[in-house]
C-alpha cells in the first residue's frame, strides 16, 4: 500500500529566516527585515462565541505538500501565518503570499519567532505537518544513520516542537499533527515511517493525557490514503483530495473542536 505525505521531505537543507514574524512579505529575499514587535504587546484574545477567529495560526513544515496548502487555505482566509520549513525556495514563495517565515531545526530561534508572532497576533493553534513519506532498506538491513535520522525528524522534532512552543500558547490553544496510513498498518521497505507514525500517535495521546483541563488541545489528523497530487505516490488504489485534508486540520483549530483523532475521508 502507498502511504501518505504529510509534512516536508526529510532531508532538507535548513533554510535562512525569509520574513520577520508579523512583517510583510518583501519583494525581494535581501530586503532588510522590519523591527521586532515589542514582546510585551498584549496578546490578542480569543473571539467571542460565533465570531471568526482572525488569530494567528504557526504552521510548521509549511514547505511540505500538506503544510504548504494548510498556509496558504488560512491565508486566502486573513488568518496570519507564520510558516516554519526547511526548504528557502517553497519559504520564499509563501513569504510572498503574506506568510511571515521562520526555519525548522533551530528550537531557540524558532521559539523567538513564534513569541513575536503571538505578541502581534495571538495564537489561535499550530499545525504540525513534520515528516514525511520515504521508501528503502528493510529495518534489518537498514544503515544506523539513517534509523536515528528518521527517528529524529519524524518523531523527535514533534516533541521538541511542543515543548519550544507551547509557552506561548495562550490555554486552549489547538495543537494539529499530520500522521499516516503507515501509522497503523506495517509497511514493508517504509519501516521508519511506519514506526515513527505509531510513536507519533502515542506521543499525541500522552500530550493529551498529560494536559490539564483548559489547556492546549491536541488533535490528531490521519490521512489513510495517498493524497492526490503527491508525485511520491507510487500507483496508489484510492487517493484523498488535498483539499479535503486541509479541511479537516481546518476545523480542529476553532476553540469548541473537541480533541482527538480524526480519519480523512477516501475520495468517493
């Protein structure tokens, strides 16, 4: 069976900061960053019951197919955004779509963007499409590297992500993570995947577990088929649209989403 992608290819180079969080998108990549927003600017609040949430949603692996939709869906819809990627090209892009831009895989950096971001914005929730799909070795022969690499950008970067961000997450917040076919069903040559996605399912119930009432709200979004347009997929039976998974992480930002797990829908 041919999984899903969900989050930005692993393996890509970091990417240089594009746009200061709460800036707009310059024409060009050498335009000079605009000033920080002071970090004791009050926080916006969350929207009265039935108003539009117009606070800011962090993306993470914004570069990827998923991430890279999900920002630009918010975007279309005034929602601030501040992407997080890897790849400078795809952040350069949405940098000129109105996203503010970061990189993943430096925690510190990261943490100070997002602080900026929710002092300008406030932070309704954050979206973490973080991995990504990959076809090699069986388990038994597969290269130690190339295991702790996996292990590290599928599983470990999730947990790292939470534990920068969620200090500046305002109580309720939600917290949406992309996961796989592969989470629940083995697949042969695809180990890493598989594994990281059923330890990335159990992190998000020990975060939910470990929560207190009132805090953030943690979702999970399987996508059990390909998605359509993933040019990774390999002869894939059934496909799920791409807009229909950027609905469904959609619609578990808003406050009264309950937390949980939630199967996209095969195309009929």
């Amino acid at each position: 069976m041919t999984a899903t992608s969900s989050g930005a290819v692993p393996g890509e180079p970091p990417a240089p900061r594009t746009v200061a969080p709460g800036a707009s998108a310059p024409a060009d990549a050498d335009a000079p960053e605009a000033d920080a927003p002071d970090a004791g600017a009050p926080t916006a609040g969350a929207p009265a019951a039935g108003a539009a949430d117009r606070r800011g949603v962090v993306v993470l692996g914004a570069t990827g197919l998923v991430g890279g939709a999900v920002a630009r869906a918010l975007r279309a819809d005034g929602v601030p955004v501040l992407a997080a990627g890897r790849d400078q090209d795809r952040l350069a892009a949405l940098a000129h779509e109105g996203c503010a831009t970061t990189r993943l895989g430096e925690p510190a950096l990261l943490g100070q963007d997002v602080a900026r971001f929710a002092a300008t914005h406030g932070v309704q929730g954050v979206v973490a499409a973080i991995g990504g799909w990959w076809i090699g070795d069986r388990l038994l022969d597969l290269d130690p590297t190339t295991w702790e690499a996996m292990l590290a950008s599928h599983l470990t970067a999730h947990l790292d992500a939470a534990r920068t961000l969620a200090p500046h997450l305002p109580p309720g917040a939600a917290w949406v993570v992309l996961n796989g076919a592969a989470s629940s069903e083995p697949m042969a040559h695809s180990g890493p995947v598989s594994v990281t996605g059923a330890g990335l399912h159990m992190l998000v119930e020990v975060l939910r577990a470990e929560e207190p009432p009132g805090g953030t709200r943690f979702h999970e979004v399987v996508v059990d088929h390909a998605i359509a347009g993933d040019d990774r997929n390999l002869d894939p039976a059934v496909e799920v649209p791409l807009d229909a998974v950027v609905a469904t992480v959609l619609a578990r930002l808003p406050h009264d989403a309950a937390p949980g797990v939630v199967h996209v829908p095969a195309r009929a």
